[in-house]
C-alpha cells in the first residue's frame, strides 16, 4: 500500500509527513478490516454454526457451542489478518507479527480449555463417567498445554529457540515441584482413587477430619468436591483419600437396602419365667403361635427326657418373656414389607452393662433414601416400646425429674 505514500507526495506533501499519514490510514483500513471481519464472524458465520449444530442430531457439538468454543476461535481471526498484513509496516513488521503471534497463543490456551470442558461435558453424559471421571486427567492435559504455550509465548515474544528455554527449566525442577506439590499428589491419588475403584461422583462418603458428610459431586485434579447434606460445599485434597481415613457408603447402594441396627436397653430386673397366664397370653398373639406351640412342645420333651422336677421353675427348660419379646421383634420385622427378606433379620441380645440388657434389632429396610429409611426406623421401635408392657418388661432409663418427684411425694 505504498501508492497512499506516493500519492501524498504527488500532492505536495513531504516524505516524511507523507509516510507518518500513510502509515496512519493503512492502520486505519487495517483497524476497519479487522473490526469487519470480526463483526462477519461473530454475527455470520456463528450464527450459521450454531443453528446447523442445534438442528442435527449430534448431541456432541452442542457442547461445542455451549462451551464457545467457536467463539473463541472466531477471536483469532483478526490478529491472524494482523500478523499477515505486518508486511504493510516496514520497519515494524516484526513486532507486529510477535506479538499478533502471541496473542493467538493466548487465545489457543483458551480454545484447548474450552474443547477440553466440552470432552468432559460429552463424557459425562455416559453413565461410566462416575465410576472413571476424566477430569482430572483433562486438567493434566490444560496444564501441559498452557506449559507448551507458555514456552512458545516466551520464545516468541524474546525471539529465541525454545529448546533453550526448555533446557533452563531443569534448573527449576525443584522449585516447579514445591509449586505443584498438590496438583502431583492430587494426580497420583486421583489415579489410584479411579483404578482402585474406591471413589464415585454420587458416591456417600464420610471424613469427619474435614467435615464432609455428603455426596460427591466433583472430582478434580486436586480436589474432590462433596455436598453435605445442608447443601455446603466441602473441598478435600484428594490426596487426603490416600493419607487419611473416610467411609464410603456405596455399598448400601449396592445392595438395595439400608442397615437398621439399633437396642432397646431392657431392666434386667423385669426378666423373668412367663407364666401359665402369661403363656396363654402370648398365644393370642398372631406373631407368637407358632414359636409359643414349638417352644412347648420342644421344652416339654427337653423336661420329659431328663426328669426334670417342673415344680420348681429352676429345673429344665422354661419360656422366659426376654425370649418371646425377641421372637416377636423377629416376626414382626418379617411381616413388615418394608425390611428386606433377603437379608439377615435378627433380634439379639448384646453384652449387659450398668445400663440393663441391650436388644439390639438387626434388619435391612428395603428404601436407602434417608428420610423414608428413618421413618421405617421411627415406626418400628415406636411399636416396639408401645408393645413392651405385653410382656412384663421394662425399658431401662435413668430417673427423670418427673420421677424424683413422684418418689418425694410418698415420701
């Protein structure tokens, strides 16, 4: 575009004034092409893009365009026509061309870290991705990549090979170490946590040191994101997983029922020998036919065999009420549709302390959602307890207020 200078001479103008006003309306037209060219790319060209994207049956490219990654390509445009007309400015052009070259490294950081949020959306549209999430993985491949640029943007701008520069960073091995201590150990525990299977996204995981008690949401390079079950976000290092002690409570998941393992504390003072009365009782009890009927029949023969003088309770086999109130819990639980017959139910007696003799109720409820398996909980022992003066037994607690004042009265 020499003419323009040329022109302005013809005119009258001096050579140096002449080159000053070309130089300044061949930057002009370079500015207006630019902003041209970027306006038909935005406005055009994306616009054809994206509706050729949302109209086919590719769900892939979608998150190409909802990640913009045209987008950013389209900023390109401009500084590819800059770095291809710096001829036009003589004495400048090679640091024109430096630093158009620059800018177009910078924005193809950002163009590798859009496609890269794009592989990661696509991926997690598969239901592998929360057993094997990639994300950190992807992370590894934007670092390397911005380490790649950062070297050519370095070289580029000061003009020298890159191996040279590669060669200088040996000497800051170490300190790049201390840098990314925890994006290393982040990554080497990612890959165990992954191969070793002992981490999802949705995973229920419990590390009381960091206060997480939640589901996994995120998994990331460094750090693994849970959402407790007040809605806060809690980060911990991944390499804490390694190091550190948490429960994971996928297997309740798995297995399609949540555990119930709570006691009743019985006073052990109530236990005793059941009754001709109490027996008959218990016989009209719909869960304790048939245990009542085995139990007699079985205890009778025991008695009969070894003459046993029944007179005194002391002697043989008896009924006791601790043992039908556990036959009935047993019963009862496997009348309950909502306790899991697949697997163990169970009603047993624990290891008495000062606190009486614990019952501990042993089942699996059929629903793992939270709320509805504390409903089934709440429902069974509130039967439970309702049910417990049937058999003469007693709940063991500590004395109230309500029953120090009672006991003042008589007093």
């Amino acid at each position: 575009m020499g003419f323009i200078k040329e022109m302005l001479i013809d005119k009258g103008i001096s050579g140096v004034i002449a080159g000053y006003l070309s130089f300044s309306v061949e930057l002009i037209l370079l500015i207006v092409i630019c902003l041209l060219a970027n306006f038909i790319t935005k406005r055009v060209v994306l616009n054809i893009i994206s509706k050729a994207v949302y109209k086919n049956n590719i769900k892939w490219d979608d998150f190409l365009v909802e990640r913009k990654v045209f987008h950013r390509i389209s900023n390109i445009v401009p500084f590819v026509i800059i770095y291809i007309s710096a001829p036009l400015f003589g004495s400048f052009e090679e640091v024109i061309q430096r630093i158009a070259r620059a800018i177009i490294l910078v924005i193809s950081v950002l163009v590798i870290s859009a496609i890269l949020n794009a592989i990661d959306d696509v991926y997690k549209t598969y239901d592998i991705s929360k057993i094997r999430p990639i994300t950190g993985t992807l992370q590894i491949v934007k670092i390397l990549a911005c380490i790649l640029i950062g070297i050519a943007l370095a070289a580029t701008l000061s003009g020298t090979n890159p191996i040279a520069i590669l060669s200088g960073i040996g000497v800051l091995s170490a300190l790049i170490s201390i840098i990314f201590k925890d994006l290393i150990l982040g990554f080497v525990a990612g890959v165990q946590l992954t191969t070793n299977d002992m981490i999802r996204i949705g995973d229920w995981v419990e590390m009381t040191k960091y206060g997480a008690n939640g589901h996994v949401v995120e998994i990331h390079l460094s750090t693994i994101k849970i959402q407790n079950f007040d809605a806060t976000i809690v980060s911990v290092p991944a390499y804490a997983f390694m190091s550190d002690s948490f429960k994971n409570w996928r297997g309740i998941s798995e297995a399609g029922g949540r555990r119930i393992m709570r006691s009743i504390l019985i006073d052990i003072s109530s236990i005793k020998f059941c009754s001709e009365e109490m027996i008959e009782h218990f016989k009209k009890i719909n869960y304790l036919k048939q245990y009542i009927a085995a139990k007699e029949e079985e205890f009778t023969k025991h008695n009969k065999e070894n003459k046993h003088d029944t007179n005194f309770l002391i002697n043989g086999k008896h009924l006791t009420n601790i043992a039908c109130f556990m036959a009935y819990i047993e019963e009862y639980l496997k009348s309950d549709p909502r306790i899991s017959k697949e697997r163990t139910i169970m009603a047993r007696q624990l290891a008495p302390n000062e606190n009486g003799l614990p019952i501990e109720i042993y089942a699996f409820a059929t629903d793992i959602d939270l709320k509805k398996y504390e409903t089934i909980q709440s429902d069974i022992f509130e039967h439970l307890f309702a049910v417990i003066n049937e058999f003469q037994l007693r709940v063991f607690q500590n004395p109230s207020g309500y029953d120090i004042n009672q006991i003042s009265k008589i007093l």
